[in-house]
C-alpha cells in the first residue's frame, strides 16, 4: 500500500480506539468519577486558599494583641494623675491623652474580635471541607474500581487496536506520522478528509492549483479546520 493507504489505515485503527474512549468516557462511572475528582480538586484549592487565609489572620490577631498590651501599658503610665500633676503636669492633657488611649484599645478590641469571628469561621468551613474533601477521596476510591470493571469489558478490543497501530505505524513515514499525531493532540478528527468537489469538508473551497496538487497520493493541509485533504 501507498503511504495514504497504510495512514488510512492508521487513522480507521484510530478511530475505532477512539470510538471505545468516547463510549467508555459516556458511561455513568467515568462521569461520576470525573465528577468526584473536580469537587476533590475543587476543594483542594479552597483549602489552600483558606491555609493561606489562616496564616494572614493569625498573624493580625497576633499584632493586634501586641498592639492592645503596648497600649494598655501606655494607659497604665497615667493611672496616678495626682502624681503627675504634683510633678507639673497637665491634668487636661493627661486626662484626654489617657482617654485617647482607651478609645484605641477599645477599637483594637473590636477589631480583634472581628477576626477572632472570622477565624472561627474559617475553621468552621475548613472542617466542612475536610469532610467533604474525606467524602469525595471515598467515592473516587469507589468509582474507580467501578469504572475498570468497565474498562475491562473494552480491553481485549483495545489491545487489539494498539497493536494493529503500532504495526500500521511502522510502514508510514515518520515525518508523516508525527504530523498526523500533533493533529491528533489538537483534537483533530479525522485527520485525513476526502476531497469534496472542490471543498475541503468544512465547506472551505481549494484553488485549482491546490486540487490539482492531488494527484498521484499527495496531500495538502486546509487553511480553515488544518485537516489533511487526499483524492480518492
């Protein structure tokens, strides 16, 4: 066979493979497999989100409280303001610097106790995510040996395919074949499309000049969906 006939091969081969994928990927077991991995993954990245979050917060409380000790000792510098007053001082100023102070540490407080909720909060949610996250590994655990029970129904047949591409693969020009297999990654398919009159499948017309280039096995790329065009 003509190096055409034997990628023709190649791709029936192919598609025959990928007809198994998508009726395996169809099935109520691999969709509930996939769907266990996106919460798992889902949840994963919310408790990422909410360890770094963790961190952020108590290193708040933490300078929060720093900052209510330092200004509770400040406040602690007036307690005698009889004493001051006798030394000089401002009664006026120390009694408002004082309240100043007390003012401050009551907004720290309040403050603190905002995060302390939110700590809270986020604990809550972590534990709630942990279960859930315990939940879905269970599941997955349990799709996926429900879903090999599957796959093994296809794994004759499947086997059978890849050796026959293997073998096929081998009469094809590399160049050819990698070109073929990049399409492939790109989730093109087929790869190989007959001539339609003078269009390519997808309705994109060829030059004369590209049509007559098709003679005698030759191939040409489309510029619109980038499948390969042959002549039968």
């Amino acid at each position: 066979m003509s190096a055409l006939q034997e990628l023709l091969e190649y791709q029936r081969l192919d598609g025959e493979l990928r007809k198994i994928e998508m009726e395996l990927n169809a099935t109520e077991e691999k969709k509930k497999l996939n769907q266990a991995k996106i919460v798992m993954r889902n949840a994963e990245q919310r408790i990422a989100a909410q360890d770094k979050r963790a961190v952020e917060l108590k290193a708040l409380r933490d300078s929060l409280i720093a900052r209510v000790d330092e200004t509770s000792k400040a406040i602690a510098e007036y307690s005698d303001v009889e004493e001051l007053v006798e030394g000089g001082g401002d009664v006026g100023f120390y009694k408002k610097s004082a309240q100043q102070l007390m003012d401050r540490v009551r907004s720290m407080k309040s403050e603190l106790n905002k995060l302390i909720a939110e700590i809270e909060q986020l604990t809550a949610e972590y534990k709630k995510l942990m279960e859930q996250g315990k939940l879905m590994s269970r599941q997955k655990r349990e799709y996926t040996e429900k879903f090999k029970e599957v796959q093994a129904k296809y794994a004759d047949r499947i086997a059978q395919l890849n050796s026959q591409m293997e073998e096929a693969a081998k009469k094809i020009p590399p160049e050819i074949l990698d070109r073929y297999r990049q399409k492939r990654k790109e989730k093109i398919f087929p790869v190989l499309v007959p001539l339609n009159g003078d269009m390519c499948v997808c309705g994109m017309d060829l030059p004369l000049a590209q049509r007559n280039s098709l003679a005698g096995g030759n191939v040409i790329e489309c510029e619109n969906c980038h499948r390969f065009i042959y002549k039968q």
